[in-house]
C-alpha cells in the first residue's frame, strides 16, 4: 500500500528561526494536505494543494505540491511559541470513487521561547 | 457553530464490554469517516461513508462496526473482537468523498 515518508520526526528550535519539514513516496497523489495537531485535539487543516507545482501561502507558511506528485514540503518561517504541536502531511488518492488520505506519521515541533 | 462534535472526550470501559463513540456534524456534508490514532503514528483509516446508508471498510476495520442512518452522524462501536481497542479515536467529515477532510476534537478511549 501507499505510505509516506515524513521528516524529521522532530524538531527543537528558537523562536524566531524557520522551519522545513517534508513529506516523500514512491506512490503519486492527487493532493496534498498538511495539518496541524496540538495534543488531545484533533489535526486542523492547515494548508490543502491540489495541482502538481502548486505553492501556497497561510501567513507564515508555505507549502508545495512537488512536480512529481510523489512530495509535498511545508515551510514556517519566523517561528513563535503557539506553533508547538505535531503537524502531519497526507496524501490524497482516489479508490472506489473517493479521496482516500494517507497520512505521515507526524513531525513534533518544540519551539524555545 | 458550525462543525464536528465528537462525545464524550474521554472514555472508560472494561475489557471485553463494547463501546459507541459519537461523531455529529452539521455542515451538510456527505463523507464521514473515522480514523484511528496511536503514539507516534499516523492517522489509519476504520471505517468511511460517502452518503447516508452507505458505507466501507478502511484499512483496520477488524473489531469495529458503523452505521449511517441519518446525515449528521456516524457513530463507531468498538466490539470486544478488537484486539487493542485502546486509542485516540478522530472523525472527520467532508462535503463529498472528494473534498477536503475535517477533523473533529477526538475522543481517547481507556481499556481496562
């Protein structure tokens, strides 16, 4: 089946320094999504990619569909405390009429005040 | 509000007694789903339907059982057969199996 490789599994970094965490397969997607987690909660939706070399923007974070289909990064740049919590990539592929997701297993962000 | 209410957020049961989680939307969305979490991991696939009265098996299915008879809900019966039912439990809703998936808060269940 479809998996996904997601990096680094953890992150400890300053305040105010950038993040860059992504996620890699040998399957293709038909989209790419990337979510954010705080603990006990259930992931939010931070950015969703829908086209081969699209590269969106939420404020202080990018992200890009890789042009092979096959990655997807995310970037945070000018980090502050609040973005602590795990942030998941997934990969959506169809089966059987439907977006099936795929998801990572999580990078864990510490962000020192 | 608009969105996706799952009860209760914690959840206590004996070895061997079935349990039903609740998941409610009322965003009028079709899909609903149910997803399973364990330390460290990812995300895993139960149970998802595209419309009411309909749905399919995901990757871990084994021990768990669903229904759909109205729009806005999906409850999830973990079944006594599930080996390790001890888990954070997450549904998600989307406007249709096509859409973009939405998460609601969760609820970790305890097997004792």
């Amino acid at each position: 089946g479809q998996q996904l490789n997601q990096s680094p599994q953890s992150m400890f970094i300053q305040e105010g320094e950038d993040v860059s965490m992504n996620c890699t397969s040998s399957s293709i997607f038909n989209t790419w999504l990337w979510y954010k987690q705080d603990p006990g909660e259930g992931p939010v939706l931070l950015i969703a990619l829908y086209k081969a070399g699209e590269l969106t923007s939420n404020g202080r974070l990018t992200a890009q569909f890789g042009i092979t289909r096959k990655d997807s990064f995310l970037n945070i740049s000018a980090s502050i405390p609040s973005d602590v919590g795990i942030y998941f990539c997934a990969g959506g592929i169809t089966q059987g009429g439907s977006e099936k997701l795929v998801f990572g297993k999580g990078t864990k962000l510490t962000v020192n005040p | 509000d608009g969105g996706i209410t799952q009860s209760p957020k914690y959840l206590f049961r004996k070895e061997g007694q079935n349990v039903t989680l609740s998941c409610e939307q009322n965003l009028n969305h079709d899909a609903m789903y149910w997803y399973r979490q364990d330390p460290g991991q990812g995300l895993r696939l139960i149970y998802y339907s595209q419309i009411v009265n309909d749905f399919q098996k995901g990757d871990i299915a084994e021990g768990y059982s669903v229904s759909r008879e109205k729009k806005e809900s999906f409850p999830l019966t973990v079944t006594s057969a599930q080996k390790n039912p001890t888990a954070f439990y997450l549904c998600a809703s989307s406007m249709t199996s096509r859409e973009t998936q939405y998460f609601g808060p969760g609820t970790r269940l305890l097997v004792l």
